[in-house]
C-alpha cells in the first residue's frame, strides 16, 4: 500500500497525514451506491501538500486515484454509533465514505484538508484570473493597445499579490508549495512580457520599411523609436532572468540601429538618385516629369525630422538652395518643353489643322501657367515674360479656332 501510495508522488511532494482502514470506500453518487476495495489490505486514503490520494486493494491488485484539493468540496468526521467515518465529497464525483482504524489521527486529517483544499481553491482561483489577465496583456501589447496591457498588467499583478495574500493560511507543506506555484505565475507575466514586448518590436521594424519606402520618413522613425523601447524592456527583462533570448534580442536591437541608419540617410539618398534621373534625361516632356519628382524628393528630403527629434542627413540652409536650383530648372524645362508645343502648333497652323494647333497651343500654355506658378513661390525665373508667354500662347490658340 505505502509503494502504491509513493507511486502517486511527484519528486518534492510529501505525506503530511494519512488514514487507514480495514474496510472498503464507500461511493456515493447519483444515488447509487458501491463498496471498493477493502480486501486484505484494506484502503488508504493519505493527505499530501498539493492533493489526497486513495490507495484501494482490490481482488485484482492495488488501485489508485488522486483528488486533488481544488475538487474537494467537503470533508467531515461522521461520529457513529459503532465507529467513525470519514466523509469526502468532490465536485463532480459524489462523496466518498471511510472508516479508518481504531486511533487513526481523523481530526488531523479532516482539519489538515480543510485548511488546505479552502487555501489552494481560494490560491489557484486567483492565479488562474493572473493567467486570464497575462493573456489578455500579451494579445493587447502585440496588438499594439498599450493603455489595455498596462490595465491588464496590473490586473494580473494583483491577483498574483492577492494568492500571495491567500497562501499564508494553511500549513507549511501548503505555503511552500502553493509560494513556488505562484513563483511560477509571476515568472510567467515576466516571460510573456518580453515575449509579447519583442513580437512587438519586430511588427513595428516591419511597419517602420512600409513607411519609410512609402516616404513617411517621420512616421517611420517614430515607429522605430517605439520599436527600440519595446525591444529595450524585453532585453532589460532577459537579462535579469538570465533568460537565452538576450542574445536574440541584442542582435535585433542592432538590426534596428541599422535601420535607423538606413532611415536618417533615405531622404537625401532619394533626392539625389531623382536629380541624377532627371539630368540624364533628354527629352523635355519626360525631363518635366523627372524634374517634378527631384522636386518633390528634396521637399520630403527638408521636411524630414520637422515632427521628430531625429538627425536625418542634409543640411537645412543646402537642401533649400537645392530645391531652389531645382526650381529654376524646371521652370527652364517646362519653357523648353512649351516652345516645342508652340511649335507644333505653328506647323499644325500651316497645314490648316486648326484642332490639333489649338490643342499644342494649349498644352503650351500649361507648361508655362506651371512654370508661373513656381516661378512666383520660390522667386525663379521673370514672371513677367511668363505672363507675357502665356498671353502669347493664348492669343495663337485663339486665332485659329
């Protein structure tokens, strides 16, 4: 029986009282009722610090079953005429009735579990809502919900505080066990923490190259910096757990930086590579386009780090001297390109194409209504003799309609 009782134990587990009985188990439920056990050795029904274990022998062999204290949901000493009993009733499998040896310790037993089961139902309750509200802080902290997983951080925190509150009834064997299982959930918070924390991070380094190929240069490194804060608090929690995902987490934390690096250095690495297009490109109708772009580049090139405490590449005063000459430019090009429409039309106006004539005319018009308009935001080019073009260009449009 005591080898059948040991077969039940876990490595650290110990028998803190036990009964033992000639007779069978008596077991109630549904109203029916069954004797088991209770051949020649008899039953043993033993109280350990995490459970109760039934040890029966049976005509076939010894038989075991363990309840653990979370199922128990009584246990009384039924004082009979003839003999005492020992009652135990468990949710969900009825209740079981015990007759244990002349001058076994019942009260100690019936007092011990008790204790006990009322400790780990109250303990475990609250550990399972820390669990529930840990779950709750990783699905929020990977969804990027922040004010969410803090509430649920703290949530969890306290029903850990509260088990911890809890577990100091009972005895030693109890505390000792049910202490290292809510040891266990505190690791476990610290755990999803940076689990949940470096998921995080790596989402946010992906949005970050989202952003910053679609030129949210700001908004990218913003993402970042909330990338390295999360991956800072994971690594700052690896360390102290002397956990293996350290070494991970520092070599993400140098992939970031080069990100950074990449990131500071992109706007002005782009603007240059569009300049260097729109110089190379000859034909002014694709030259205004190319222009256009370069212009538009240098733009997010000075705009960078406006929201953000970042030293993205460029000098300021530079890259305004830039988009200046980059202006005159384009309002040159735009000239180029409507002196070539202008003359289209004139040969169009020579063959009596009158349609297609007014239709270049126009278009040269355009060319140089854009040209105006950037000659009078950034003071490029003579105003003047843009109006007077344009005024032109019109003019020839409408004589030959």
């Amino acid at each position: 029986m005591v080898e059948a009782l040991e077969s039940r134990l876990v490595a650290d587990e110990g028998v803190v009282a036990e009964l033992g009985s000639s007779g069978a188990l008596v077991h109630e439920q549904d109203g029916e009722t069954r004797e088991r056990g209770g051949s020649d050795g008899g039953t043993l029904l033993a109280a350990t610090d995490r459970k109760l274990v039934v040890v029966l022998d049976t005509k076939t062999g010894r038989e075991t079953a363990d309840i653990p204290f979370t199922d128990v949901k009584r246990i009384e000493r039924d004082d009979g005429i003839l003999k005492t009993a020992v009652v135990l009733t468990v949710w969900g499998r009825g209740t079981f009735r015990l007759k244990p040896v002349r001058g076994a310790p019942v009260d100690e037993l019936v007092d011990y579990v008790t204790t006990a089961s009322q400790t780990w139902q109250r303990v475990v309750a609250a550990l399972q809502d820390a669990r529930q509200q840990v779950s709750l802080f990783e699905t929020h902290v990977e969804q990027g919900e922040m004010e969410a997983a803090m509430e649920a951080r703290e949530s969890a925190v306290g029903y850990v505080e509260t088990a911890a509150d809890r577990v100091t009834v009972g005895s030693d064997a109890i505390r000792e066990t049910l202490t290292a299982r809510i040891e266990s959930v505190r690791e476990e918070l610290r755990e999803t923490a940076m689990r949940a924390r470096a998921n995080r991070a790596r989402t946010l380094v992906d949005e970050a190259a989202v952003q910053r190929e679609a030129a949210e240069y700001d908004a990218a490194y913003r993402t970042l910096q909330q990338a390295r804060e999360h991956f800072d608090r994971a690594l700052t929690i690896a360390i102290e757990d002397g956990a293996d995902a350290a070494g991970e987490l520092q070599a993400d934390l140098g992939d970031l930086a080069e990100q950074e690096r990449t990131l500071l250095a992109r706007p002005l690495a782009v603007a240059e590579r569009a300049r260097e297009r729109a110089q190379a490109t000859g034909d002014p109708e694709a030259a205004v386009a190319a222009w256009e772009t370069a212009l538009d580049r240098y733009r997010d090139a000075l705009r960078a780090g406006w929201g953000v405490d970042a030293a993205f590449e460029g000098d300021a005063d530079a890259l305004r001297m830039q988009i200046e000459w980059v202006v005159a430019t384009l309002v040159r090009t735009r000239r180029r390109l409507a002196t070539r429409l202008e003359s289209r039309g004139d040969a169009c106006r020579d063959r009596t194409d009158a349609d297609r004539a007014a239709d270049h005319y126009g278009a040269a018009a355009e060319q140089i209504a854009a040209a105006r308009g950037l000659a009078a935001e950034y003071a490029a080019g003579d105003e003047t003799a843009l109006d007077e073009h344009a005024s032109r260009l019109r003019a020839k449009a409408q004589s030959v309609k």
